[in-house]
C-alpha cells in the first residue's frame, strides 16, 4: 500500500543535495518516488508500506549525509521556518568563525617579512608551523559537514558533487600542509584551505538568505491563515483554534474579521476583500448563498456563514500545496543543466588532475606550484551557481504567478507557455459570464407563450446547463407552474429531451428537431437567424412532435475579454474561439471581443479534436476551458489553462488555474512565463560562461602567458559569488510587473 511521507531534510540546500537524497532512496526497495523542494529543505516521499517503512528512509538519507524528520502539515511549515532561520544562522556563525581564525593565519603565512615580528613576537617564530596547524583545524572542524557529504557522495553513492570537489582541494591543502608541520619539507597551506572555506561558507550564507526570500510567496500564503474562529457551539458564540472547526460549523464573522475558513454565506451580507488570494483589488460583495473563501478579510458589514471546507480542503491550502509541488517539480531545461552535471565534476576532477601532472612533471614547476593550480581548478569549478540558475528562477515564477492568482501546476508549463502562438478559448463561462438571462419567447404554429416556455422550462429543471438555468429562472421570474419532467436525458451538443405530465418536450437545435423529425420552417428560420444576428442562443422547442417556438438567452461577455484579447494579437498570438453554438451567435460573440477564427457548432467530444488540428498544422496551442467540460481540449492542448471556480479551483482540469475569472491573466502567465525563461537563460549563461573562463585560469593558462597564477582562496570567494550572483538575479524578479494595467 502506497503511502506518502512528509519530511523535513536538514542540509538538503541545493539541486545537488537533492541529487544525494534522491540517489540514496533509489537504491531502496518499496521506494515509489518523491518530490524534492531544496529551498525549503522538504521531501515528499512515496513508499510502499509493505516494503519500506519512515526509519529506512531516514537512514538512508542519513547516509547520503543529512537529517531527516517526519513532520504533520501544519507542523512542517513551523519546522521550515526555523529551519531556514538556523540555517542562516549556523552559517552565520561558522562565517565568523572561520573569518576571524583564518585572519591570523595571514599574520603567520607571512612571518618571513620584517614587519611582521612587531606583531608576532620573536620566541613564538619556531612554533609558526603548529600555531598555523591549530588555528586552521577548528576551521576544518566547524565545516566538516561539507567533507562528510563529499566524502558519502564519492565513496558510498559514487556520485561527486561540489562537496566531493571542496573534500579534495581543501583536504589536500591541509593534509599536506599538516606533514609540513610534522617534518616534511615543503610549505605551508593552511591559508588556502580556512579561506576558502570562509569564503564558501559565506557564500552558503548569503545563498541562504537570498533563497529564503525566493519562496516568499510560500511564507505569505501560509502567513495569511487565520489562528482562530468564532463559531456557534450549544448556542453561544465561542472563539476556537482553527483546526477545530468542523464542516457544518456556523462561522460568525465580524467586521474587520479574516475569515477563517471557506463556507456559504447563510445571513448578512459584507464586502469582502479577497485580493490576499485571488490577486483582484476590489472588494466582492457577499449575500446569502455566496461562497467566501478562508484568509479573505471582510470589510464593515457582518454575516454567519456555514464551513464547507476546512483544513486541507480550502482555497488556501489547496493554493499553497498547487505552488509547493510547482517550485519542487522541475522545468525541461532543467534536464540539461542535470546532464551536465551529471558528468561536470568528474571532468573537473580529470582537468585538476592533469594540470598537476603538467606543471609538476612536464613543465618541471615545484611541487607547491603544481599543488596550487590543482586545488584551485577543484575550488572554482563548483556547480553551485549551474544548479542553482533554474530551481531558483522557478520559484520566483511560481511564487509571483501565486501573488497574481494565476497558479502554475509545474515547473513544464510555466516553461512551455513561452513557446504558445495560439489561444484557444471556449465561449461559455470563457469569454462570456456564462450566466445567460432569458430574453425572448416566439411561438409557432399556434402554441401559446406562456404553455411553450413553462413545458421549456419545466423539461429543463434537470439540466445543470447554464442556458436551462437560464430558461427555468426566466419561467419563474414570469410565475409560470412548473413540473418535474418524469423523464429527462441530456443529448450533449444537441439539447434535451424530457416527458413533462403527457407532453413529450424537446429544446435544443435545429439538428435535435430533425433527428426527431421535426421540420424547421422558413417562419422558424427567419426567427432564428435574427435572434443570432443579436449575439443571442436561440433554441427550437418541439412539444409532441410539432415545432412550438424558439426562446432565445442572452450572455453577456465578461470584462476585460477585448483588451486581453486585443493584447495576445498585439504580441504576435492567434485567437481561436470555439463554441457548440451555431455560427451566427458565435460570430456575433467574436467580433464583440476582437476575435477573428471562429470554431462554432463544435460538439464538447469534438473540441479535442479542433486543437488537433490546429497542433499538426505546427501551432503551439493553449486552452483556455472552465476546466470540467473542456477536460479533453484541456487534456490535449500543449497548455491548458482553466479558469478558476471558486474554492474547487485546484481540482481544474489544466496546468495552469486563473483563480479568478479575469481574462488578462492569461496575458500575465504568458508574459511571466517568458519572464522566468529569459532569468534562467541569463543564469545559466552567467554560470556556464563563469565555469568556462575560471577554470582554464586556475589550472595556469595566464601563468603560461603572463605569469599569473590564481590564488585558491580568491577562487574560493569566486566561486561563492558567482552562486550569490545567480540567486540575487532571480531574487530581482520579485519587481516583475504585469504587461496589462489595472492589474
């Protein structure tokens, strides 16, 4: 049985840690898969049950060389925070430590100048060697992770990784240097080793910092949640932590209040303002039978409302878990900066260790010499800073997707949506409200008004199609009788057809009557075609096998559809608009929003096929779909994109959720998509090009033409800033503004 573990991992800081963890579970029978989130140190684990159990797992990772424990949800994102704020502060202290033992060794490394015994005094000059030896230990002591997560990753899961690189430069520099000291000839080294390991560790330190502040949209997300709630219990009013509310609890909510939890509103009415997660500034008023969402805030009035979700199962959490599993999933550019790496440090290895043998054997340098250029080219060719340019890029875009209630599944669609050309978008509930009003009623052959529309919309009491809503509402409204049908069936693309009291009902489509053989008349036609010239859904009514009239619903398209619209072309996109409607109503709903491709009388199991079409034709296509009836356009689509409904926005169809159902955000995810892509494609320049410059001026290429060598230690702080550089790059997107004003 498969079971899924939550767990926090010390030390997993980097792409490279998460290779070491993921390595040492693969090797476990009864392991099903996990996802991986290094900046903040959190594993979600699959197991079989049977098989594997929480201990193994946590001793397996504590091979690879980090600690792994097991955390409840909620408890989980306590323990990240301080996790994150040890972290920074262990490397803090181990900076300082470092810096300030690794100071006097400058002192010590140049005692053979003349000025330096006013500062060492002359008796302390024999011991130079042992005082180097015991200021430069403490330094590799306090820093020994670094050597043991090297030393497991190279000699138990025989994969090096940037530790492995650091284990043997700076152990080769101590080690030798600590034979000096004992007898042997040569000279001393304690200087590189402590300072690049301040310099890495300060670089660790900063990374920290920086990467701490790229999951910034994690920490508001959960920082939004309300502590308590004031609910109803034994008729009185009592305030209670928020894990123990309970659906079907009634929430009393004052002004000023945040809402604790999602519900529907059962008295009172407020304005509410939900921008903290849907991203939309203006407050929405809430009456009875409206939806509120948990960690909104209301405004003046005051109302009660009745807890449908709670938990794990509101808006929120849903929100918050749609990010985590975004930042922690990986982009397909990402599996080329793994391949590289995959094969970066044994190269470096072989690169360090042939700059050795050439200086030392074939160019006949002292062994010194050859020692610097082999511990230099190990320290500036850490891959911090080439696995670090994707993940961190990602989840800044992830994270200010969350901020403008656009959610990105993963990190494959946030990085797919840059290469669209085309935006499919459905009609009803898309570009148009998808709240249609009843408009017209015409009758034919005789048959009275009020008989045509209450046997209409007494077939359509069992229809959840928003057109029948539509009908059914605009019956009572007239306070018209209506009857239960008691037979219904729904023909999708066609209409309905249902057994009210002795009548046999049909309402739909011209093609529904001429299945049924009902002939369409010129009367009917003309009737039609007007009504669609106006934008509006007309829809044929046969009563016992005669044509009994048309009745016609209006939907009124949502706002800011033309101006987003009107953006995508502006920046290169086609706009398709696919609909079951008939031609002319689809027609007039396009040119209402700028739309030139119209796909109209499309059955829903043949909307999959439309963006077929559109994809062999070499489009790059979107969707965008309610997220429930378009599933397979949705599904086929290279993206797709479903628009939001309330708190079920998580379970939508699509790789991408508006969570509200405003169209320019469609634009927003497009434009941040290509935002995140241009960051990682300057990352990873920065990181590629960094590597291949420093790595051929460590292992002496100047020196053979200038007479430059690089110093270990200012490799060291290369490398850390280089890392420092890559993170604060993707920390600089946080300014990202979106491309459409009023957002």
């Amino acid at each position: 049985m498969a079971k899924e573990l939550k767990l926090h991992v010390s030390g997993m800081d980097s792409p490279h840690c998460v290779m070491m963890v993921k390595s040492a579970l693969e090797k476990l029978d009864g392991y099903k898969g996990g996802t991986f989130d290094f900046g903040i140190e959190k594993a979600l684990v699959t197991i079989d049950e049977s098989k594997l159990n929480y201990e193994q797992v946590a001793e397996a990772i504590k091979r690879a060389g980090y600690e792994a424990e097991l955390m409840e949800e909620n408890a989980l994102r306590d323990a990240e925070k301080e996790a994150r704020e040890k972290e920074i502060a262990d490397y803090m202290k181990r900076f300082w430590i470092s810096a300030a033992l690794s100071l006097p060794l400058l002192v010590l490394f140049f005692g053979h100048l003349e000025w330096i015994p006013v500062l060492l005094p002359e008796a302390l000059m024999p011991y130079n060697a042992w005082l180097q030896f015991f200021l430069a230990t403490p330094v590799m002591w306090v820093n020994r992770t670094i050597f043991q997560r090297g030393f497991r990753a190279m000699f138990y899961n025989r994969n090096p990784t940037m530790d492995s690189l650091i284990l043997i430069g700076v152990g080769a520099a101590y080690v030798y240097s600590a034979a000096v000291t004992l007898g042997f000839e040569g000279e001393l080294y304690y200087e590189v080793g402590t300072f690049v390991l301040t310099f890495i560790v300060m670089g660790k330190w900063l990374e920290a910092k920086a990467r701490g502040r790229t999951s910034e949209a994690i920490k508001k997300l959960i920082g939004l949640q309300a502590k308590t709630a004031r609910v109803v219990r034994g008729g009185k009013v009592l305030e209670v932590p928020i894990d123990t509310v309970q659906v079907g609890d009634i929430v009393v909510i004052r002004p000023g209040d945040k809402i604790p939890v999602d519900g529907i509103v059962l008295e009172g009415e407020s304005a509410v303002d939900e921008s903290m997660v849907t991203g939309e500034s203006m407050p929405v008023m809430k009456r009875k039978g409206d939806e509120v969402v948990g960690a909104t805030i209301n405004k003046h009035g005051s109302f009660r409302f009745k807890a449908t979700k709670v938990g794990s199962q509101t808006l929120l959490a849903q929100i918050i878990k749609l990010v985590e599993n975004a930042q922690a999933s990986k982009a397909p550019i990402q599996e080329l900066v793994d391949k590289v790496s995959a094969v970066f440090v044994p190269v470096v290895m072989g690169i360090a260790v042939l700059s050795f043998v050439y200086w030392y054997w074939m160019a006949g340098m002292e062994f010194n010499f050859a020692l610097t250029s082999f511990v230099t080219v190990l320290v500036i060719a850490c891959p911090c800073a080439l696995g670090l340019a994707t993940p961190t890029a990602i989840m800044v875009g992830t994270g200010l997707g969350a901020q403008n209630g656009i959610l990105f599944k993963n990190a494959a669609a946030l990085q797919k949506m840059q290469k669209l050309d085309t935006v499919v978008f459905d009609k009803t509930g898309t570009l148009t409200k998808g709240e249609p009003e009843l408009t017209d009623v015409k009758t034919l052959n005789g048959f009275e008004e009020k008989e045509v529309l209450a046997l209409a919309a007494s077939a359509e009491t069992d229809s959840e199609h928003p057109l029948a809503e539509a009908i059914v509402e605009g019956a009572t409204k007239r306070r018209l009788k209506l009857s239960k049908p008691s037979q219904f069936k729904a023909i999708p693309g066609f209409g309905i057809k249902a057994q009210v009291k002795s009548k046999r009902v049909l309402v739909g489509s011209r093609r529904l009557m001429q299945k049924n053989k009902i002939q369409v008349g010129k009367e009917a036609e003309e009737a039609l075609q007007q009504l669609e010239k106006q934008g509006k859904t007309a829809m044929l009514v046969g009563i016992d096998g005669k044509l009994a009239g048309v009745v016609a619903v209006a939907d009124t398209v949502k706002e800011y559809a033309r101006e987003a619209v009107a953006e995508l072309q502006k920046q290169g996109l086609q706009t398709v608009m696919i609909t079951g409607d008939n031609p002319r109503t689809a027609e007039a709903i396009a040119k209402q929003v700028g739309i030139q491709k119209v796909l109209a009388q499309v059955l829903p199991e043949d909307k999959e096929k439309e963006v077929k079409k559109l994809q062999r034709t070499g489009r790059v296509v979107a969707m965008v779909g309610d997220g429930i009836n378009d599933a397979p356009a949705l599904a086929q689509a290279d993206v797709g994109i479903a628009i939001g409904s309330g708190t079920d926005v998580a379970i939508e169809t699509g790789e991408v959720v508006l969570v509200k159902e405003d169209l320019r955000d469609v634009v927003t995810a497009i434009d941040l998509s290509r935002y995140t892509i241009k960051k990682i494609k300057e990352n990873l320049f920065w990181a590629f090009v960094y590597n291949v410059v420093g790595i051929p001026v460590a292992a002496g290429v100047l020196y053979a033409i200038n007479g430059f060598l690089l110093n270990p230690a200012i490799a060291g702080l290369a490398m850390a800033m280089s890392s420092v550089s890559v993170t604060a790059n993707a920390g600089l997107m946080k300014f990202y503004k979106p491309p459409l004003s009023g957002k």
